[in-house]
C-alpha cells in the first residue's frame, strides 16, 4: 500500500502532538510543587510546605474555632483537612463566604510557635449549587453537604506520598 | 468522503453559510433568552453563595465554549495540514475571535464572581493563569495570522500555532483535579453525576447550547467575509454576485 502524502502529513502532525503532549507533562511534573495554590495543614506537618518564605495553607474553618476580639480586628481560627489542624491568627476583613465548616486559603507565614500569621484571607466555596431549603432538608435526612472532600482527600494522598 | 470535498469548497460553502447563519442566530436569541429566564428569574438563590452564583449562567458557558472553540480551531488546523483545504483555514480564522470573546467574558465575570465569594477579583492559581494564558494564544493567533502577508503561510503559521497551542487546553479543565487551587472543582462532568440542583442545571445547559448557536452563526458570516477577502475576483464568486443581483 503506498502511503500517500497527506498520510504522511497527518503522521507528523500526530507525532509532533504527541511529543509536544509529553514534553508538557513532563515539565508540569517537575514544576508540580510550585504549581499548587496552597498546602493542605497535613503537607506542612509532612514538611511539604516551603520555608522561610510566606506561603497559602488552604481547608477547612474548624466548627467552633472562630474567635473575633473585641478590641481590634483580629480574628483566630483554626483550619484543618480533617487530618492535621493549624491555628490562624488574621487582622482583616473576612470575605463574606468564610464560615465555619468551609473551605479557607490563608496566605502569610508560619511563626516559630506554630501559628500561621495570615496577611489574606480567601474563601474557597466548593462546587455544590442548590436551593437553600434543599439544603436544609439534606441536612434534616442525615446527609449534609459534605465539606469539600478534595481538602481531605488530597490530604490522605500527600500523606500516603511518604 | 466526495460530499465532504463538495462542502469543502468555498464556492458551495459561501451561500450554504449565508442561509444557515440566521437560524443559528435566532436560536441562539431564543434559548439564551430561555435560559436567561430560568437562570435569573426561576432558579432559586443557592444556600451558601445567595444571588451571587447566578453569574455561572454566563460564566461557565462561556469558558466551556473557550476552551471547545481552541479545540475545534486545532481540528481545524489538523485538516488544513494534512488535507491542503482552503476552507479548513478559513474557518479556523473564522473561530478565533469568538473564542477569544468568550475567553475574555469567562475570565472578566470569574472576577466579579471572585470579588463577593472568594474575597478577591484575581488570583494566580494553576485554574486562572491557563484560562488567561489561552486568551494570550487566541490574540497570538490572530497577530500572527495578522502579520503575515502572504496568506497561505499565514495560515500554516496560525494553524500550527493553534495545533502546539490546544496542549493548554487540557491543563485548564484538570487544573482544578491536578493541583490545589483557589477555583472550585467542576460541577458539571462526564464521569459524575451533576453536583447543583436540576433547575439551575437546566438553564446553564440551556445558555450552553446557546453559547453554541451563537458561536457556529458567528462563525459562518464571518467564514464568508474571510471567503470574500480571498476569492475576490474568483469566476464563481462574480456568478454569485450576478445572480444575487437579478
């Protein structure tokens, strides 16, 4: 079977794709720690997180863990993947969207004692779109809207990287 | 395969477009305005982000429609290259402005979105950055096709550039699953059941289909212009004219 010219053009194309597609991957495999937006609070136990430098922890506000002070704007809190926890000091403006039980992207430093001194605080809503009452119906039968599950889900996977 | 030539000649495709670009049109002006009802005026507030996440009405057609629009450019290209067909160019240049309008409506309404939800009209997380990146690659297209004289490399150029550049598109609809980012997860997918209330499902699939209608009429008038542009003083186009004349 001869093989024709527009054969020919076609399998270069594919080849060139295909390379093209490969070489990407590869690179966005070697950048993947800097690709990622924030760490989970199981990464920075995991030592995972950069340091000496400001960075983003992201999960969820811990039920109950919310304190506003009177005196000033400050607000502490806590947030966790359900599987490590980190206490957040923040002076600021809280986006409307921050909630206990929801998503949270903090970003600032980690001091010597543990605390994440946050200079943004940045609410992550999840991808869930429903009706007010259905929610509350949901929440009524025993099955709530799950907090994000990809915070706790990644976390096991970048623990399980060990 | 020959009925496929037939429609890849520009002289049966310039008023074969012409007839169906209004009926594209007027569904699209149909459904949107649907979908718009149901969207704004029927689907009830969400229970976390109230009045706000009616923006994905507008939102979410517009960045699927981005990045389907870049992918259908590539195909395009594809054909160009390994066909030799005019038409194929053509209608990849024809694409390339509505894509980059949608990109640019997806990118702008994600902002205002962002400012009441997320506290913060832009961030540079892997979901925002590959969907501003593609609207770098549609206006580079369109500069390069621009700067190039002689038409046919110009389109070989632009074609491969829409080839090389469709690797992006792929790193914008996983970025959400591959890396953390500040952008939620899809809502809607192919491989899990939808995660919003069917209503507002409705009229987001509703704006989707018009988003299509409007992109395909879009499309096809301006194909012809393109077509105009290249075949001038072609015998058939002359034919045409004289006939449309009578």
């Amino acid at each position: 079977m001869a093989i024709k010219a527009r054969h020919r053009r076609f399998a270069w194309i594919a080849v060139g794709v295909l390379a093209l597609g490969s070489a990407t991957a590869l690179v966005l495999n070697a950048f993947q720690s800097n690709l990622v937006f924030f760490y989970t609070p199981s990464q920075v136990f995991a030592n995972e997180a950069p340091t000496g430098r400001n960075f983003r922890i992201g999960g969820l506000v811990e039920m109950g863990s919310v304190a506003r002070s009177s005196a000033n704007v400050e607000v502490k809190f806590k947030v966790t993947d359900n599987a490590q926890t980190i206490p957040v000091v923040y002076h600021g403006i809280l986006p409307d969207l921050f909630k206990e039980g929801k998503g949270v992207v903090a970003q600032g430093a980690l001091s010597p004692d543990g605390v994440f001194v946050a200079s943004q605080v940045l609410a992550k809503h999840d991808e869930n779109y429903m009706p007010p009452e259905a929610a509350e119906a949901l929440r009524k039968a025993g099955h709530p809207v799950k907090p994000q599950q990809e915070f706790v889900d990644k976390a096991r996977y970048s623990v399980q990287q060990q | 395969m020959s009925w496929l030539y037939r429609f890849a000649s520009p002289a049966t495709f310039y008023p074969l477009a012409g007839k169906l670009a209004p009926w594209f049109f007027a569904a699209s002006a149909v459904t949107g305005l649907i979908g718009l009802y149901i969207g704004l005026i029927e689907a009830p507030t969400d229970f976390q982000q109230g009045e706000a996440y009616r923006i994905i009405y507008i939102h979410v057609p517009a960045a699927w429609m981005s990045m389907f629009i870049y992918v259908l450019m590539a195909f395009y290209g594809i054909l160009f290259f390994t066909f030799n067909t005019r038409l194929s160019a053509m209608m990849m240049s024809a694409l390339a402005p509505t894509g980059a309008m949608f990109t640019f409506v997806a990118l702008w309404t994600g902002a205002l979105w962002g400012r009441p939800t997320w506290g913060t009209y832009w961030v540079w997380d892997a979901r925002l950055t590959s969907e501003l990146i593609l609207l770098f690659l549609y206006l580079g297209f369109m500069a390069l096709q621009a700067a190039i004289e002689d038409p046919r490399r110009a389109d070989k150029a632009a074609a491969l550039l829409a080839i090389v550049g469709v690797v992006n598109v792929p790193i914008i609809y996983f970025s959400v699953q591959w890396w953390n980012t500040l952008h939620q997860g899809a809502s809607v997918s192919l491989t899990a059941s939808p995660k919003m209330a069917m209503i507002m499902l409705t009229g987001m699939l509703i704006m989707a289909f018009s988003a299509w209608m409007y992109t395909i009429g879009a499309s096809l008038l301006r194909v012809r212009a393109i077509i105009l542009e290249r075949e001038a003083g072609a015998e058939w186009l002359k034919r045409h004219v004289a006939e449309q004349a009578r």
